[in-house]
C-alpha cells in the first residue's frame, strides 16, 4: 500500500469538497453545534465501529471480570482507552441507533420509539427521517469508502435502505432481529424453543427467515438465505472480507459492522454453546455463548486490521447500543449497575465503549467523563480532518481532546433520555428518572407515579432514593428538562405497546 498516495488522494478530495483541515483553540462547548475539524492529519485513518446488540456493561470481562469471558474484547480495552461513563442515545435499540447514526437526539427528529414490529413499521412508512445525514452521508463527503454489516433498524422502505443512506456496501438485515440460522441444524441450541419459530422456517426443504427478517446483500436487495452459518459468523466474514478488500484501496474506509449478538432469538451453534459447561442454566448458557460468538468475531476484525499494514492508521471503536435485555428474568447482572434495555437506570443507558487509535490513545486508559454514542460522529469526522455540515445542530462533541486532557472539563455535562411519559437526566453527579406527565394519577395510568433522585457518585447502583430529602434539586432537573424539550419533536409514531417486569427487585411498566 502506497500510503503517501492515499494522503494525496485523500487531501485532494477534502480540497474539492472545500472541507478545510485545521485544529480548533478549543473543543465546541456541550450541545452547540461544530463546523470545523479538531484535528489536523497527515493522511485520514481508516475507522471500524463494532457494534454491539443489547450487550450490557457488566457482560464485557473488561468492566465485570467475574461474569463472561471477552478476551478479545478485553485485550482491545488494554490496547486502547476504556470509557467508564459512555451513554447510549436511547435504552433501545432503534432510538439509540438513531442518535449514533446522526449525532443528534433522537428526539430532534421525532425518533423516540422502535418503529416494529415489522409488520407496522413497513406498512405506516415508519424509519429515519430523510433529511437526517448519517455517519455514512458525511464521511463519504470527506472520501471515505463506507460499508455496513449487520443489523441497520432504521426502517424498511428503499428511502431507508442503507445504500441510499450514506453506505456504498451493506449486507444484513433491516429489522430488529432475525434468526441467527436454521434451527433444524445439528447442535443448534435455541432458548426457548419457540422463539425462533416465528423468526425462520423450512420450505421444501430449504431454510427461510420470515420476509421482513431476511439477510439482503447489496442495492438490489438480494436475498442471503443459507441458514447452515452462524449468522455471527457470516458478519464476521463480511466485515473481515470488506477490510480486506478495502484496505488495497487508495481510498480510506469506514466499516460500520453492526452485530445482532446477543439480541434474542437467544440461539447458538454448538462450537460456542461447549465452551461453558459450568454454566447449569440454559438460557444463561446460551447467552455466554452469544457473546463469547460475538468476541471471537471482534478478534477476527482485529486480525484483518492488523494484517491489512494500516493498524496504526486505524481507529477502532467497540460499544453497544443498549444495556442488557433484562425482560428476561435472571439474564442480566444488577451489578455494578441495576437495569437494562428499555428502562432509565443506569444498566439502560450506560454502555461499555473502547477506542483504539494508536499513537493517538494511550493504551490502557481509563476515561470517566460523560460521553455518549452521539459523540462517534462528530469525532469521527474531526479525526477524518472533515466538517460537519454547518445547517444543522449536533448534540455530540469531539471527544477526543477531552480524552487527551487538551481539554477541561467533560465532554457533556448534562445528558437527558425521553420515552414519554417517562424521562431522565444526568447532570454532574445527579440522576433523576421519573414519569413526566403529572397529570396521570397512579390509579390511571399502567406507568404510576414516582420520582427517582440518585447520586451517582455515592451510589452508582441507584439505591437509595433522595427525591424526598431534596426538593430543590429535584426543581432544578426538572428545570433542565423543560429548557431541553424546547427544541425538540415530539414521537413520531406511538410505542407499541407496554411491558412490565422486575427489574432488580423492584416492577416497572415502560413502553418499547
């Protein structure tokens, strides 16, 4: 690879597009949006995100290293920086993809809810909206080379798909979840049985996922259908193929590899399902081995990177969009922090997140400051040496210069989650999560009535409610609230319905 070729190439390009490469005095402030690059390069990095689907803080050995084995992950996390203090956009999977995908909040473009089921999400048009710019959109202006595999969530219509959407490549699925193959294969383990009914079924002999969960490949929509591969494994294959294949270009690339694990249907091959005899619990045993499939495909990316010749020019990013799919009784850990997917704990929003950039990030740090997957835009195109476009407001930040103590401060000092009727904000050390539309009375409403006040510093867990003991500070969240929701849409469409459950000793009703 002739990598002087590739600075040229790449600098003319930013040239034509009149996107200036220069270094800012300061990072922009919290919120405010962010017209130029923060950083000057001499030739633009390649940049993978991995992608995680419904994979909780504590399941990474890298922050819980009493619960699953990630060595992959883990030796990621010592190669780069690990964030301690990273929040998804939404505790759901299509709002917080939404807000990565654009750097702003979901609720700027009306994006609160899951659009599915499959069915009502293709029939009503429901997906992100058109004039929304992805990550894709803008790192194609800047002359990268983009590519998706996996799970893209952002609606079904052909004004969705992701190649009209900011992506040169894409394979997988559009949907919120697909079976991972056929489950009449030998050795396959499926918790429960009938989860994956719906999901996949044999035809004449032929296996087939159900019309809307199918994996396409390409513009033209064309069908994947062997179920006989592990479709983490068929991910795998595809992201290592395109870094591969896109690494002898002149051009940069920007593999968006979105994983389905360890989304339900929980399902596995028996390869990965023997690794963890101890494990007495079927349905826990199945999930050990959905992430254990998911980090032995972060090894094999990380292999292709490093075989490419261009791992010190490359950035890595793993996360995951979400906390844990704790619906499931006993499936998620209520430590260190209670909570999961869909509701406002912190075990919802708070995600593990590890960057690698050599000689860019000091390996094996730790950063605690509050960030967000709206921040991967912003600082992707400053490390890219782009802009971002200057006609509408981005709510992530250029976190890089914070991480590099270039900085003071923190990359946000407020961050706030919306599913109405419920609500949530981080301010400093304070966390508050209550329903926001006082009008509905306990006995009215599946949602009741309550007000949770937490100080993170002191208890991390949420443990000990101190809404009763301070008032004031209750007012002054509140306060935030309110000034936030002045520019911001209400839901595009309804949730679809609700769902009620135990979440680490205490019931909550939340919609999806």
């Amino acid at each position: 690879m002739d990598i002087f070729r590739r600075a040229r190439v790449g600098m003319a390009v930013l040239a034509a597009l009149g996107l200036v490469v220069g270094a800012p005095a300061q990072a922009p402030a919290t919120g405010a949006p962010i017209a130029e690059a923060s950083a000057k390069v001499a030739r633009q990095p390649n940049i993978v995100l991995i992608l995680a689907d419904d994979l909780g803080y504590a399941d990474v050995g890298a922050y819980k290293a009493d619960r699953y084995r990630t060595p992959n992950i883990d030796k990621l996390a010592k190669q780069g920086v690990r964030f301690t203090a990273a929040y998804a956009a939404a505790p759901v999977c299509a709002p917080s993809r939404a807000g990565l995908l654009t750097g702003r909040y979901p609720q700027r473009f009306g994006f609160e809810f899951n659009q599915g089921p499959a069915n009502r999400e293709f029939r009503r048009g429901y997906g992100l909206d058109a004039k929304e710019l992805t990550i894709g959109n803008v790192l194609q202006t800047a002359g990268y080379k983009t590519g998706l595999v996996g799970k893209w969530h952002m609606g079904i219509a052909d004004k969705f798909y992701p190649t009209n959407r900011g992506f040169d490549e894409f394979v997988g699925l559009l949907t919120a979840e697909t079976s991972y193959g056929d489950p009449a294969q030998p050795g396959v383990k499926v918790w429960p049985q009938d989860r994956v009914a719906a999901a996949a079924a044999t035809k004449d002999g032929v296996f087939q996922r159900w019309h809307h969960a199918r994996i396409l490949d390409g513009p033209n929509r064309t069908p994947v259908t062997d179920g006989s591969e592990y479709l983490t494994d068929y991910l795998t294959d595809r992201g290592v193929e395109f870094i591969e294949r896109s690494a002898k270009s002149d051009k940069p690339y920007f593999l968006y590899a979105a994983y389905t694990a360890p989304h339900s249907p929980h399902m596995v091959v028996q390869k990965y399902y023997d690794r963890f005899p101890e494990i007495k619990d079927e349905q826990q045993r199945i999930n050990a081995a959905m992430i254990a499939s998911l980090d032995d495909g972060v090894g094999r990316i990380m292999a292709a990177v490093e075989a490419s010749g261009e791992a010190d020019n490359t950035i890595v990013v793993f996360t995951s969009d979400n906390g844990c799919e704790d619906y499931y009784s006993g499936l998620c850990s209520c430590d260190p922090m209670r909570g999961g997917k869909l509701t406002l704990y912190e075990g919802g929003a708070r995600v593990p997140m590890i960057m690698r950039w050599p000689g860019k990030l000091k390996a094996g740090d730790l950063y605690s400051g509050t960030t967000s997957l709206m921040d991967l835009l912003p600082t992707a195109v400053a490390a890219a040496g782009g802009r971002l476009p200057a006609d509408r407001t981005y709510d992530g930040v250029d976190f890089l210069p914070f991480v590099a103590g270039k900085v003071p401060g923190q990359p946000h000092d407020v961050l706030i989650w919306r599913r109405e009727p419920l609500v949530s904000i981080r301010a400093g050390d304070w966390k508050l999560w209550e329903v926001s539309d006082k009008t509905r009375m306990a006995d009215q409403s599946p949602y009741g009535d309550y007000t949770l006040l937490f100080n993170l510093k002191d208890d991390e867990n949420e443990t000990t409610n101190l809404a009763g003991q301070n008032a004031p500070k209750v007012e002054e969240l509140r306060a935030l609230i309110k000034d936030w929701e002045k520019d911001k849409k209400p839901a595009a469409w309804p949730s679809a319905r609700d769902v009620t459950w135990n979440v680490c000793g205490k019931g909550f009703t939340v919609p999806i």
